[in-house]
C-alpha cells in the first residue's frame, strides 16, 4: 500500500522536483499539491494523505501555522507532516516542532533522506536532518523557561535507555541493535514513554532528554 503524500510549496519547481523524487519510488504517491498553506489545510482535510511535505516560507498562511492546523494540539486525526526548507534557522525548527511537525529537513537533503523523512512519518517516527537535530535539542532545552516536565510513572531503566537514544538521533532499528531487543520491543517501549511522559512523538521525548539533562551536551 502507498504511502499518500501532499506537497506543499509556493515554488512551482520545486513541488516538480519533490513529485519527481518521490514518485520514484514505488511505495510512494503524491496525491495533491498546493502554493499556499491555506490551500494545503483544505488538501489536508479533503484528500486525509499520510504525509504532508510543508515549505515554512508560503503565501496566505505559512508552513508553521498549517502544520498547527493539520497537526497541532486538539487535532482529532492530526497528519504527519515533515516541514522541508531552505532555512536551517533554529526558530522554524523549534516552531514547527511545536506546531506538530514530526520532521524537519533541509532542502539540499538529497533523495535518500527525503525518502527516508516521508517513510518514518508515515510510521509515526520523526527524522530531524542531522545538521541540526543536537543543535536545535541542547540549544532549546537551555533556553526554556518553561517548568520541565515530569512523568506520570517513572520511566524504567530501558525505557530511560531508548529515549536517551532517540535525543542521540538514533531510529528505531539502531536502537534494537544497540540493546539487543526486537523491533516490537522498541516500540513497545515508546508507546509507553510517550504515555507517561504525555509525548505526542518522538521529538518530544528527544526534548525531555534534553530538558532533563540525560542526555550530555
């Protein structure tokens, strides 16, 4: 089954050059394209696809305030959304994680990574272009005034363990390697972090490392 992605992007190009990319590969369909975020709320909505590909910098309403529309807190059936930019500043990363985003990369990321993004939001991961993923997290925890938060039930060890790799940008396949526990048992592991960390996803349980000082900086 394809995973149903919506491009939007005010770039006529670009939204060309995204479609080409991931309409190569076989598991991938784009299913609509807007150049505004108001317009792709509305694709959003109509057309339910399992990813959005959000541009930070659009007419009407920008990637941000759209991804918080389609993702954000409240939202019943929030999309997978993966803001992709030509600005690595730290502001846009932090707000679109705020807003819901559960991927942020780069323009220049090449195909592999894009593909990769697309796919891990599809399965309710988050990829970070590596660039900026230890930058953004230490940077943002140490500036945050906001209390930290504090789980509901303490996290056991393993669980500690696995969110500590998620901060270190690790997926879940690497976890497993590196603990020497199956697939399943990783996201068995996050579905409960998530829960009593009241995680939406996985960059937020990144956060809480940081935040939390688990993880060295």
């Amino acid at each position: 089954m394809s995973i149903r992605v919506l491009i939007a992007d005010d770039q006529p190009l670009v939204r060309a050059g995204l479609r080409m990319i991931l309409e190569a590969e076989d598991d991938i369909e784009v299913v609509g394209e807007a150049a505004d975020g108001r317009r792709a709320v509305e694709l959003a909505q109509t057309l339910r696809p399992d990813v959005g590909l959000f541009d930070v910098r659009m007419p009407i309403m920008n990637g941000i305030d759209a991804t918080r529309a389609v993702a954000g807190p409240g939202v019943a059936r929030p999309l997978a959304v993966v803001i992709i930019t030509t600005f690595d500043l730290d502001e846009y990363v932090y707000g679109a994680l705020q807003a819901g985003a559960r991927g942020f990369l780069l323009k220049d990321a090449g195909p592999a990574l894009l593909t990769q993004a697309v796919r891990a939001a599809a399965e309710g991961d988050a990829l970070i272009a590596p660039s900026v993923t230890v930058r953004l997290l230490s940077t943002f925890a140490s500036l945050r005034s906001a209390p930290k938060r504090e789980p509901v039930e303490a996290l056991t060890e393993r669980e500690e363990e696995v969110v500590v790799a998620i901060a270190d940008g690790s997926t879940n396949q690497e976890i497993a390697r590196a603990l020497h526990i199956s697939l399943s048992t990783v996201k068995t592991h996050i579905a409960s972090a998530m829960a009593k960390l009241s995680a939406r996803n996985r960059v937020e349980l990144a956060m809480w490392a940081y935040e939390n000082r688990r993880v060295a900086r």
